[in-house]
C-alpha cells in the first residue's frame, strides 16, 4: 500500500493558538484514487488540505505529495499539485478562456491558447469562454475552477468541497467532472461535509473528527462497521430533487 | 528562479492591468476628488489666498498631484485584498510560481495606474491655465519624485490589503493621507499658520515634496528642499516595503 501511495500523512498536527484542530492525523491515498475526507465543519478538513498544498506549516508530523515532502520540498510539491479551494479561485473580470491561459502562462507551458480551447470544450464551456467570469452561475464557475486545475495536468489535485452552495444540477456537473478526472488516473482528495458525495464518487472514505481519523475504509467497510442491514419494504417516493431534476431537465431540454 | 519571478511577474502584471482597463471607473472615482478639490481652489478660494506667485493653479498643482496618489493607491489596497479574500491568492501560492511575484504584479500594477490618473489631473490643470516652462531633465525630476512618492505609499497600501477583515479596513487608511496635503504648503503658505500647526506643516513630508516639485517646474532653485523630499521618500518606501514583505512573509507561511 505505502508503495502505490501518492499521498501519505503521519502524526500530523496543528494548533490555531490554543485551538487544537489536528491531534494526529495519519492517511494514505493510493495513485489514481479518489479519496474522500469527510467532516463535519471545522472539523479540519481545510487546515489538512492547505498543510498538503504547502500554505500552512504543521506543527508536527509529516506530510508527503507525490513523494516529496510538503515541509523541505515545497517547490517540487506546487509542481505535482492543483487545488481547488473552497471558494472558487477564479478572476471575475478576466473571461473564461484567459482565465485558462493565466494558470498555463504561470506553469510556464507552451501553446497556453490550445490549452484553454481544449479545457473549455472538456468542460462544456467553449460558448461561454469569451464571456466574462462574473456572468457565470455557480457551477459554470466550478467547473472553470476544476478546469483551471487541471491544467498542465497534475497528476495530485485536492477538491476542498467542491460543491458547497451548488445547485443540483451544478453538482451533478461537478461530480461527472471528478469522476473522469479519476478516469484518467489522477488522484483525487476531496473534503466533502456531504454523505452522498462522497458515497457517490470515493474510493475510499476518511471520517476526520476532533482532529483524528476515525474511520478509513471503502465504502463497503464502512457500512460493516454500522449495525447489520435490516430488510425493511418501502415504497420509493420520489425525492424533491428527483422531482426538481425532472422538471428543470424537461424544461431545459424544451427551450433548446 | 529570478527568469521564472520576471516571467510570473509580467504574466500577473498583464493580469492586474486588465482590471484597470476593464473597469476604467476606477481612474475615474480617482481623479475625481483630485480634480473637484482643484476646481473648487482655484474658482472658489484662490482668489483670496495669497500665495506670492502670479498663478494659483501653479502653486496648487503639487499637492493636487499628491492627492490624486493617496487616494489612487487605495484602490492597490482595495485589489489586493480582494485576492486575498477570493482564494485567487491561495491558487496562486500553491502553484510553482516564484511567490514574491503575485505582490509585485499589484505594486507594479498601482505605479502604472497612478501614473494614469496623474496625467489625466495634469490635463485638467493645463486646461485650468497651468503653465510651465520648464525643461526636460526638470521635468524627469518631477516624474522620478511622483514614481517614488507612489512606489512609497503602494509599499504602504500593500500591508492593509493583506491584513484587513473587510473592504473598508482595506481602503480606510488612504483617508489621512488624502487630507496631510491640507496641513502643508500645498494650499496655502505656511507662514501665516500658528506655531504647532506651522512646525508641523513645516516638517512633514508632504511640504518638502510639494516644495520640491513646484520648484522644479516652476524653474526655481530647489535648494534643500529635494533633498528632504527624496529622503522621506526613500524613508516610507523602505520601512513600508519591509513591514510589507514581513506581513507577505507571515501570511504565506
């Protein structure tokens, strides 16, 4: 296992001043994998990504991305990672397109242009690319920051909950998105404070809680450690989001 | 390392620089105050204020310039903290980037847009009636002193754009500097204030500079006047860019 890793965290802690937000923290993520690291808010999901993406020291423990160490090799770190932070890192008044050509410019790669033109089109954004990003919805934004992040093709990106305050659909979108990033054989972190996130798209699922993991295991693993299923019959209603996807879809689909 | 900080640096810059055309509102909220403070002086109480010189535009136009500058660089205050606050920064920081060159792009990025503005209060005041005759190596000297004067304050607007919790802690701190013009031979001699507020007008920085400049352009000797100038100058530049680069320091690491 220790050898396929592409991510492995031993004994990590970290203290805002006299708050203790990781007492601990051990992990691995195997190559081409998407892991998910669930918590609920504050429960330091974010503080463990930042320590990986070198924008915060730990205070003890290591921490290692593609076989370099986040503390002494920081440079070589930023050269294997993407993040995509909590908030979506995009630039308002730059349009799609040269928001692409930026993050291509700034890795130093050649032909930043084609780059773009191809992103844009992987995320079905080719007809808004001329567009300014402050015109964007929601998930139009995500997926331009998913797409920035994935240019020059890093083979670790980390997803700090990627889908907070999406809409449904803007979900789906960003989920479909993770899934062929996997594909593909990146390896994916993702923090999610949403069970059926990380049901829906993880490997493997890490329950961080009061500064420790305390569950590791697939999602099969965890489900043996809850009391025995129990058969119960029920009929299925249709959920509100069902009912909303249904609706929005056909309308959608009606004014094309 | 230092061919990748000249590359990002400029690959930032023409970033930042796209924000200034895109939203040309913000040379314009600039010079507006600059410009109405000018109008008003020179229509309204020039004429009662005795200066010693034929033309009260020409006596005013240095501490107008000043003005324009303080309240320019609010708006350096005001970008960066919106990238600090959109986690642009934060994507930036995690990138193979030479770090330092997302601070520079923005002081880089204000130089360019006060220079902007001070040409477009410059125009203005020629079409107020400024005049000067002065040559060119007097006029590079202006220039040099008004690049430096911003470079000093943008180092200074670079701190509160890092630390400040809200967009108004960001640009709040342009006000005082926007109003020492007032205690300073910018408007009115210094002569005929009484002693404390005359030591103090006297012996800020904004009089020697103010002092300096319409020497220059008004083809009189600048005396020690530009050498006090350039030091206070030089003086804010250093210790903001150090308090600057320490707060820089602290917030990415």
């Amino acid at each position: 296992m220790t050898t396929q890793s592409v991510i492995h965290v031993q004994g990590l802690e970290k203290s805002y001043k006299t708050l203790k937000v990781l007492r601990g923290v051990d992990f691995d993520v195997a190559r081409g994998s998407i892991f998910a690291l669930l918590g609920s808010n504050g429960a330091g999901k974010t503080t463990v990504v930042k320590i990986l993406s070198t924008l915060l020291k730990a205070d003890a423990g290591t921490a290692g991305v593609n076989g370099f160490d986040v503390a002494t090799q920081a440079a070589n770190v930023r050269e294997s990672i993407s993040l995509t932070g909590q908030f979506a890192a995009v630039d308002e008044i730059l349009s799609g397109w040269e928001n692409l050509v930026l993050v291509a410019r700034l890795r130093h790669l050649k032909g930043p242009g084609k780059i773009a033109d191809d992103l844009l089109a992987r995320f079905s954004l080719t007809e808004a690319g001329a567009r300014r990003v402050s015109t964007y919805s929601g998930g139009m934004r995500r997926r331009l920051d998913i797409a920035m992040s994935l240019v020059g093709n890093p083979p670790v990106i980390f997803l700090d909950e990627p889908t907070t305050g999406l809409d449904p659909e803007g979900r789906l979108e960003v989920w479909q998105a993770v899934r062929e990033l996997a594909g593909k054989g990146t390896t994916v972190l993702l923090t999610t404070q949403y069970l059926d996130e990380a049901e829906q798209l993880a490997d493997r699922i890490a329950i961080l809680h009061e500064g420790r993991i305390i569950v590791n295991g697939t999602l099969a693993e965890l489900k043996q450690m809850l009391p025995p299923a129990k058969l119960e019959y029920v009929e299925k209603q249709p959920t509100l989001e069902d009912v909303f996807l249904a609706l929005v879809g056909a309308a959608g689909k009606e004014q094309r | 390392m230092t061919k990748n900080f000249l590359v990002d640096t400029a690959v930032l810059l023409g970033r930042s620089l796209s924000h200034i055309t895109r939203s040309l509102d913000t040379i314009l909220t600039t010079v507006i105050t600059p410009i109405a403070m000018m109008l008003m002086f020179v229509y309204v109480f020039g004429g009662a204020i005795q200066t010693g010189s034929d033309s009260y535009v020409n006596y005013l136009l240095p501490g107008i310039l000043l003005i324009t500058v303080a309240s320019g660089i609010s708006y350096t205050a005001f970008r960066l903290f919106l990238d600090m606050k959109s986690g642009i920064f934060e994507r930036f920081q995690s990138m193979p980037i030479a770090r330092s060159s997302v601070l520079w792009a923005h002081v880089l990025t204000s130089l360019v847009a006060n220079l902007i503005s001070l040409v477009v209060v410059v125009l203005v005041a020629l079409l107020m009636g400024f005049r000067s005759g002065a040559g060119v190596s007097a006029w590079l000297a202006v220039v040099g002193i008004l690049i430096l004067f911003t470079l000093a304050l943008t180092w200074l607007a670079v701190i509160p754009g890092l630390t400040a919790k809200s967009v108004d802690g960001a640009s709040a701190f342009s006000y005082p500097l926007i109003f020492l013009p007032f205690l300073s031979s910018a408007f009115v001699p210094t002569d005929t204030m009484p002693g404390p507020v005359r030591a103090f007008a006297e012996n800020q920085p904004v009089t020697s500079i103010v002092n300096a400049l319409r020497a220059l352009y008004t083809e009189q000797p600048v005396g020690t006047d530009i050498w006090i100038a350039l030091a206070w100058c030089v003086g804010i530049l250093v210790v903001a860019y150090v308090f600057a680069t320490i707060t820089y320091r602290r917030k990415i690491s």
